[in-house]
C-alpha cells in the first residue's frame, strides 16, 4: 500500500525515470497485486468504499483500444482521401501520354474516347475528395464515406484494365509492351495512394492488370503467354507489398493513438493514485468495521437458522405424530364396522369416529395450504358487508359444544346493535375459531373464556381471554410464527401443527388488521385482541343476493379417477342421493363412455395418466358437446384453479370433497 510517506520519494522516481521506461513503470505500479486486491474488494463494498476513479487498468486500456480502432479508421480514410488529388493528376498525365502514343496505332478517335472516359473518372474521384474535405466527418461518420472510394478505385482500375480492349494493337508488340509498362507503373503508385484502404487497391489492381493478363493469355505465341504469367506474378507481388504497407501502416496509427492515450493516462496517474491510495486507506477501515458488522449478523443468522431447524424437525415430529392419530381410531372403527351390523350401536358409534377423524385431518391439510397460501400472496379474500356481531356470535355458538367437552365456561359480551365491516366472513370466522380453539386447548376444566366484541374509534376490537396456561415472555415475540407452541402437558394434548395463530396473523393482515397477545406469564392466562378496521357504511360493498337452488332432478354423473377406491366411493356417493353415476380410471376412457352415452355432469381427477384431465376437459370442450365439467383434485393452489378454468371446467373442488358438497353440486 502506499503510503502519504511514500508519495513524494516515488514521484521523484518516476521523474527521474527516462521517457521510454516511464510507461512501464506505471504499468507495473497499476497492476501490483494490492490494486489487484483492492478492485476484488471494491465489489462486495458497493455501499462501504466510496467509488473514486476505476482501478482496473485492463478495462480502462479496453475502452481506449475500442475508441482507438474508431479513430484509426478515421484516419485510414482521411489519408486515401488526402492521397486522391496527387494521384489523380498523375493518372490524368499518364493518361495523356498513353493516348496520344497509341493514337499513332489505334487511332485517334478511339485513343480520344478511351481518354474521355478516364477524365470523367478523374474528375467525379475529384469532387468526392473536395466534398469529403468540406463535410470533415467524424470517427462514426467517416466509415460511411468508404463507399465512394472503393467506387472510384474500382471505376478507375476498369479504365486502365480497358486499354486491354479498346488500345490494344494486336500487330505491335511494342505498343503492347508500352501499356503494360504504363498500366504497371499506375499499380506501384496506387500502393502509396490507396493501402491506407487496402480493399480500394485490391479493386484496383484486380481491375486494371487482370483484363490485361487475360488479353496476354489469349495472345497465342511464347512472348505473350511470359508477358501473361509475368504479369500474374507481378499482381501477387503487389498485393502482397501492398497488403503489408497496409499492416504496417495501421500498425503506426494504432500506436500513434494509444501513445496519445497514454501519455493522457499519464498525466493523470499521479493524481490517480493519490486518490486510490487515500480510497484504499478508507475502505481498509470501514471494510474492518463492515466485517465485525458482518460477522454479528452471521451469527445472529446462523442462530436463527438453527431454531428454525430446531422448529422443523419439532414440526415435521408433530406431523407425523398428528396424521397417526386419527389413523389408529380410523383403523378401529373399520375393523369394528367389518365385525358389527350397519344398524347397531358399535357400528353408528365406529362411522361417527371416523367422520371426526376424517374431518380432523382435512382441518390439518387445510392449516397447511393457508398457511403456504398466505405467506406467498395467493390468497384473495372475498370482501363483503358483514355484521361483526352476527358473524363472533355464531362462530362462538359453532364451538361451544367444544368448551362443553372440556368444562370450560365461556362468555360473550357482544353489543345489541350491528357492527357493520366490509370483510371475506368466511376468514373472520375461520380467525375467531381459530383463536377459541386456541383457548379450548391451553385451558384446564373448570377455567374460564371470555370474547368481548366492540368498537373503538373507527376500529373493530375482537378480544377473546382465558384463565389457562399462559405464555412465557421468551415465546411473545415469535408466537404468531408458523409451528411455534407453548408447551402442553402430555396429560392432556389437544395437538395441532401450531399454525392456528400463524393463520390468525395472515388473515388480519389480510384486512389491514392487527393482533397482539398478552400474558403475565406461565399459569396467569393469556389475551388476544384483534383489531379490525371500520367502514362507513357507504362505503361497503352490498351484499351479494342468495343465489336460488334449482330443484333437485335425477342426473347422470361420470366420475373419473385413477385412484379407484376414490372413484368407487364418489359414485356410490352420486348414486345414494338418487343420480346415476359411471366410473372411468383413465383419460381415453373417460372420453370414450363421454361421447357414447353423454352425461350431465364429469366430475374429473386432474392428475391422470396418459390423457390427464386438463386434455379430457379440452377434448369435450372442441365437441361442444354441452357437458358440465367439475375438477375434483388435490391440486388446489390458485394456479391450479387458473388452469383448470382455462382448460374448460366449470368449477374446482379440492380434495377431499364433503358428502354435502356433492348433493348441491348435483341439484
């Protein structure tokens, strides 16, 4: 690093250097291994270190080789351009000289027209220089006016490669000879004037020696055929020399513009690395500072990460632990249904378990979904006008046979009048059932629940306390995160994944709501109290009207499956609330009993194989054959709806689908 100490003895350094080594030297200075370092250090510091001139030597040097190329090709052009005059009143002599000596063998009318023709080329090769001159184009302009010189090029080497056609004398060799000697001669001097464009000599050295070297060919004894090959020979030689003018030529250009660059680059070297030396001073102390940032973030980090595993795993035991539970009783009672009558009391009491169970589990994969709903945004609430008191009254009336169960005593202080909202009713109740269950579970036999509703200053306050176990401060802070629980006695586990609070926080937020909770601590009881904002009642969307039930009617129903035992069960569903129910396991099948004898209604797996569902839905809809299409699947994420609408079907029920669900689906 260098140091303010050392700034001044290396300044002396480098002016005592001599000219030629000074480029070197700050070469090497500009990639010593700390500028090196430094740069690898400016990336990850974008908000640390401040950003001083660019360290990169090898980027800077780039963008000079790209401006540099630009500006060569500049000159290139202005060269030939700046060549043409000269070249132009030599070739109008030459011309002269060799018209008036082949007038004596051709002729002077063709002598005459020959030289007519190579004035007008002369002439507008004239005018193209003096407009150039006078338009001055820059370096992005300039290419476009290599168009005009390749032109002229190629129209002034067909002039010299006619004298092949219109001043050859077949009868003298001497003459013959003259032009070949003439035209030669034109080539060498267009090397000076038109390599600084190399592909305008190629055109004209091809044009003016080849009609020549094929006239030499054709001429039918051993002098001409030499005169032939020694002027095929002679055009190699010269686009080979002119070629490597070309290259050395662009060579002196490329080094004259970069040492302009870098004696430009020089001169602002040592303000350059001043600045860099002061910038890495800089960035050494705040990048110190920014790695003990970094290293307490880390940490805190990796503390996190380890509870949120910690809370995986506890999660994932849980999971297993609460799907196993309704199995055993599930198990119980098909073994007590297969041993007892349909109609006897074990038998009543075995499908009433089972349904329990049944439905204990959907409320699980239910939780699961609206949790992973929420947290990525897919969830839209259905707003509507809804009387607060109406909607806390019911959920309470829905769950007290709960506290019943458990001799819990709960109370309502609810107001005599309406509180009016513009809410989706169905996850306001599922909130404040969320939150009675909550405190049906941590609260013993003989406690006490209390849900009080009022309004407060435009807002809505639902608040529900109890007298059971409470919250340990330490849990406060996290508890509305997903599969977070307090702790439970073994003697008495409700279970549950811990997502009901997760659950309850999403859905006010939803509604631009909040939830607190409160609690004294362990065996104090706990509160919650969730806020929800008020409208005018102008402002609240109307309540939708109820929608008519059509009479119920026989129908014919084609569920499909590939899951038979799902498939079975939902005919003989259909089939006990009076319709007509067929079954296919696949796709093509589906189809095929669709078309021979078609139904009312298909109700419809979307994960098939083969054909899946989405392709049977599309295939009805081309026939336009009228049938009713339901989506039945366990794909049940928004984008699965989306898609299932878009493949033609009418409705999407996620599985499993309720009895009840059935019946009105078929009305």
């Amino acid at each position: 690093m260098l140091r303010p100490g050392q700034n001044q003895s290396t300044q002396q350094s480098l002016r005592r250097s001599a000219p030629g080594a000074l480029p070197a030297i700050v070469r090497v200075l500009c990639r010593q291994p700390i500028l090196r370092t430094a740069e690898r250090m400016r990336k990850p510091m974008d908000e640390v270190a401040p950003r001083s001139s660019d360290l990169s030597t090898e980027t800077y040097e780039a963008s000079h080789r790209r401006d540099s190329s630009a500006e060569v090709i500049q000159e290139q052009i202005r060269l030939a351009y700046a060549n043409l005059p000269v070249s132009q009143v030599v070739a109008l002599l030459n011309g002269l000289v060799l018209a008036f000596v082949l007038s004596f063998a051709v002729g002077t009318a063709r002598a005459a027209g020959w030289l007519a023709g190579l004035v007008a080329v002369t002439v507008a090769r004239m005018v193209i220089a003096m407009l150039y001159r006078k338009a001055s184009p820059t370096a992005k302009a300039a290419p476009s006016w290599r168009v005009f010189l390749l032109a002229g090029a190629a129209a002034s080497g067909l002039a010299w490669g006619s004298t092949a056609l219109v001043l050859y004398p077949p009868e003298s060799i001497i003459h013959q000879v003259f032009i070949a000697f003439v035209v030669g001669g034109m080539v060498i001097g267009a090397i000076i004037a038109m390599t600084p464009m190399f592909a305008t000599f190629v055109l004209f050295a091809l044009s003016a020696l080849l009609p020549n070297i094929a006239r030499y060919s054709f001429g039918g004894d051993n002098v001409h055929h030499a005169m032939a090959a020694m002027g095929a020979i002679f055009l190699v030689a010269m686009l080979v020399l002119g070629k490597r003018i070309h290259d050395t030529m662009t060579a002196s250009l490329q080094l004259r513009f970069e040492n302009r660059d870098l004696i430009a680059f020089l001169s602002g070297s040592r303000k350059h690395l001043v600045a860099v030396n002061a910038d890495l001073l800089a960035a050494q102390d705040k990048l110190t500072k920014a790695n003990e940032a970094l290293e307490s973030r880390v940490a805190e980090r990796t503390a996190a990460l380890q509870a949120a595993d910690q809370r995986k795993d506890e999660f994932l035991a849980m999971l297993s632990h609460e799907l196993r539970n309704p199995l055993a009783p599930i198990r119980n009672s098909i073994y007590i249904l297969n041993h007892f009558d349909a109609g006897s009391e074990q038998a009543r009491h075995a499908r009433e378990i089972i349904e329990r169970q049944t439905q204990h589990i959907a409320r699980l994969v239910d939780d699961l979904l609206d949790v992973t709903r929420i947290a990525r945004g897919k969830i839209e609430l259905r707003r509507e006008r809804a009387d607060l008191t109406e909607l806390v009254q019911r959920t309470m009336q829905d769950y007290a046979p709960v506290f019943q169960q458990f001799g819990i005593a709960v109370s309502a202080q609810l107001p005599e009048r309406p509180i009016w909202a513009s809410v989706d009713a169905t996850r306001i109740a599922q909130l404040v059932g969320n939150l009675l269950q909550n405190a049906a579970k941590f609260t013993p036999a003989a406690g006490t629940v209390e849900l009080s509703l009022r309004s407060v200053d435009g807002w809505a306050e639902i608040r529900i306390s109890d007298t059971g176990a409470g919250i340990p401060s330490d849990l406060l802070p996290s508890l509305f995160e997903p599969f977070m629980q307090g702790k439970q006695s073994l003697a008495r586990t409700e279970g549950g994944l811990g997502l009901g609070l997760a659950l309850v926080k999403g859905i006010v937020e939803l509604h631009q709501g909040s939830v607190a909770a409160e609690s004294a601590g362990l065996g104090q009881g706990s509160a919650f109290t969730v806020r929800l904002a008020l409208l005018a009642f102008d402002d609240v969307p109307a309540a939708p009207s109820p929608a008519r039930h059509r009479a119920a009617q026989a129908r014919r129903a084609l569920i499909v499956d590939d899951n038979k035992d799902a498939a079975d069960s939902l005919a003989q569903l259909v089939s006990m609330f009076g319709h007509a129910a067929e079954v296919a396991y696949d796709g093509a099948t589906a189809l095929a009993r669709a078309r021979a004898n078609p139904p009312d209604v298909v109700l419809c797996d979307l994960g098939l194989p083969g054909l899946t569902g989405y392709d049977v839905a599309r295939a009805l809809c081309a026939e336009r054959s009228g049938i009713r299409l339901v989506a039945i699947s366990g794909y049940a994420q928004p984008e699965d709806i989306a898609a299932a609408k878009k493949a033609g079907f009418e409705q999407h029920i996620a599985k499993p689908i309720d009895p009840e669900a059935v019946r009105n689906l078929l009305l």
